[in-house]
C-alpha cells in the first residue's frame, strides 16, 4: 500500500520557521523526484520544492528560494520542507508528491506526480 503522511503543519506566527515531513511507505524513493506543492483555496497548486532522491539535487520556485530547503533522508524514505521567514502569503494547505524521475522543473507538472499526500495546513497569522 503506497502511502505519502505528512506532518508538522500548524499556526505560527510571521517570521516564525515551520519543518514539515514526508515520510513514504509502500515503496522506496530512489527513482523518486519528491515535491512540495502548496495550495490556496480556488487555486491552482503551485510547485514550490522538489529533490531528486537518487543525487539529491534540488529545485526552489522563486517565492520560496532562499528561505525554504528541502532535504531527504534516504534511509528513513523521509523528506523534509524546512520553511524560515514565513509570511501570511505562505499560508496555504502544502502536500507532498512523489513522481518517478526524471521530472519537470521551472515550473514543476503536478501531472507528473504519481503519489499524493493528504495534505497539511500551514497558516501564518499574528
């Protein structure tokens, strides 16, 4: 049974940091781009992050770019979304998807994802 869980969504305040995690179960990731997309009610969910997990290579949208890192842990079949400097624009549902390499980037396919999250709410708000 494959299965994407995320974890680690909540309320924090403006400028606060947020880690979530993917852990896969069902398969293993080796062949596996992993991606953060986030998305805002009536819109389209926008890519934001996703690591190669054969290299570890990576990929930020700009809205994101240098303030989130994502990191892998092989072994644990676990991705990581670190989120610093947060803002109220950051405020959405984020989902983790896995899709078989290789994978489009600039801007990331959600068609190209296979395996789906259920999705964790991030809200920023003093």
């Amino acid at each position: 049974h494959v299965q994407l869980v995320e974890s680690g969504g909540g309320l924090v305040q403006p400028g606060g940091s947020l880690r979530l995690s993917c852990a896969a179960s069902g398969f293993t990731l080796d062949y596996y781009a992993l991606a953060w997309f986030r998305q805002v009610p009536g819109k389209e969910p926008e890519g934001i992050s996703c690591i190669s997990m054969s290299d570890g290579n990576t990929f930020y949208a700009d809205s994101v770019a240098g303030r989130f890192t994502t990191s892998r842990d092989n072994a644990k079949n676990t991705v990581y979304l670190q989120m610093n400097s947060l803002t109220p624009e950051d405020t959405a549902v984020y989902y983790c998807a896995a899709g078989r390499t290789p994978v489009t980037i600039a801007p990331m396919t959600k068609n190209e994802y296979q395996y789906w999250g259920q999705g964790t709410q991030v809200t920023v708000s003093s």
